[in-house]
C-alpha cells in the first residue's frame, strides 16, 4: 500500500470524534502528517540534488581518467562487430591498403604561373 494510500486509509479509519477537542486534535494531525510529509519531500529532493551531483562528478573523472566500466567496452566492440559485418568489403580493402600501402595519391597538379 502506497503513502498516500495509507494516509487515506487512515483518516477514512480515525474514529469519529464524539467531542469538538477530539476533532480539533485529529484535524491537528493529519495537518502535521502533512506538513511532515513535505518536510520529507523537501529532504529526498536535497539527498538526490546533493547525491546525484556527487555520483555524475565521478562518474566524469573516472571517465576522463579512461575507466570505461564493464559495459561500455563490450558496446564498443559490438558497434565495431555490426560495422565490420556490415561494410565487410570497404573495411577489408582498407584494412589491406593501411598494413601494406600499394597505391599513393596522384600528384597535385601544379600551376605554371610565370
């Protein structure tokens, strides 16, 4: 059962007060219930800011520091899989001609400015 849930579950279940202080009380209550409940909004939303700030810092500086974890090295090598499987004939000519360069680029043509 979720809070709200509860909460609701809870007033519907109060018993009904038989004097005007009973009500007072209750109403008291469930008005700090409520002013407890944006307390602990206002608390989460600070953990998370604070914390998450904290957890992208290092994620960042392990980053630039070339840690890539244990699934980002495993993507790569599927992405160059797919490429290599996928251009297959393109990726093979040119994985040739850098080992073993046959062919150089034509000369420029160069002007015969007087």
């Amino acid at each position: 059962m979720g809070y709200k849930n509860a909460q609701q579950a809870a007033r519907g279940a109060a018993k009904a007060p038989e004097t005007q202080s009973e009500q007072t009380g209750q109403e008291a209550g469930f008005q700090m219930d409520d002013q407890f409940e944006a307390f602990d909004t206002a608390v989460a939303d600070s953990i998370i800011d604070l914390r998450g700030a904290r957890i992208m810092q290092r994620v960042l500086t392990r980053i630039a520091s070339g840690d890539m974890g244990k699934i980002a090295p495993q993507m790569f090598k599927s992405f160059e899989q797919g490429t290599m499987t996928a251009l297959g004939e393109q990726v093979k000519q040119l994985t040739e001609w850098h080992e073993k360069p046959l062919k150089a680029l034509a000369p420029t043509a160069k002007s015969n400015a007087s």
